[in-house]
C-alpha cells in the first residue's frame, strides 16, 4: 500500500513540477522548439476535457471534476484494497491513470483549467501534459492486459476443448492394440 501512494504521490508531484515550469518559462505565448519537426513547447490552458470537450461551458468544469473524482476513486479502491488480485500489468496501469488523473484534477480544482504543453508540429492534433501521458499510457497498458488475457483464455479453452478429445483417441488406440494381441 505504501508503495501505491508513494508512487501516486510521486508521479503526481512530476506533473504539478512540469506545469509549474510551463507556467514559467512559456507562459503567456512563448513557443519552444523541443522535437524539431515534431513536437513543441507551447503554454496551453486547457478548461475542457480532452480535445477541449466541455470547453467554455460554465457546468462543464464541475462535470468533469464529479465524473474524474468518482473515476479516480474507484481506481484507488482497487489499487489500495484489490492489488493482490491485480496482473502487475493491470496494476501498472491504473497507477499510471490514477496519478495522471490526480494530476489534472488538481489543476481544475485550484485553477479551473488544467496547463498543457506538448504541441505535436507533424499533425494537428491537442496540445498535452505529463498527467495526460501518465494517462494515455496506463490506458494502453489495460488494453494490452485485456487482449492478453483474451489470448490466454482462449487458447485455454482450445487446449481444455482438446484434451478430452486426445484422451478418446488414445483410448480408442489402446482397445485396438488389445483387440489385435487377441486376435494373434
């Protein structure tokens, strides 16, 4: 448990760092070449969920923080009271959603809008933050855990479906072996 929270507490402080040094060093306009040709630096702020869902809407901020807050803490129930159930992959997952959550969520709370940063220059695409990642990537690991865990009952299946089947023939084999020794 005290690993979850320190890791929670962790990534969380990583992310309030980040924004703060955005907040810094490019606000309120400036744009920092990061990855030539694919990525920038640019101070974004952000009162809408992704892709700026909810933006400018004066209920959208308290829609976003109920349905985050009840999200984040059925996740931390989990992580807390049901990580001996949980895959490591799993696990690793909703850390990394949990913290990025946390994240934002403080952001909306204390500022009404949350800081992004990360502006990708080969497409058009929303400007992101560490939270955001944080996120992102925990999703991606659920994903692979779930299709992992589909393949492996699967095959499961196949191989349980199978050996009733091995078992008939070798049975079948073995009274013909006998029927010929009787027959000698």
């Amino acid at each position: 448990m005290l690993f979850t929270v320190f890791s929670i507490l962790a990534m969380v402080g990583l992310d309030q760092l980040t924004k703060y040094w955005a907040t810094l060093a490019l606000a309120p306009d400036k744009v920092v070449p990061f990855l030539p040709g694919i990525m920038e630096l640019r101070y974004v702020l952000n009162d809408g969920a992704a892709f700026n869902m909810f933006s400018g809407r004066s209920w959208g901020q308290w829609f976003l923080v109920g349905v985050t807050t009840a999200a984040l803490l059925v996740v931390l129930y989990l992580l807390l009271f049901r990580r001996n159930k949980l895959q490591p992959l799993a696990y690793a997952g909703l850390l990394l959603i949990e913290a990025g959550g946390i994240g934002n969520l403080v952001d909306r709370i204390a500022n009404g809008y949350v800081v992004d940063f990360f502006a990708t220059t080969f497409v058009n695409f929303a400007v992101f933050n560490v939270a955001d990642c944080f996120v992102t990537i925990g999703v991606a690991l659920l994903v692979i855990y779930y299709l992992r865990s589909e393949i492996a009952q699967k095959k499961q299946k196949e191989t349980a479906a199978a050996k009733p089947a091995a078992g008939l023939e070798l049975e079948e084999n073995a009274g013909e072996e006998q029927g010929e020794h009787h027959v000698q």
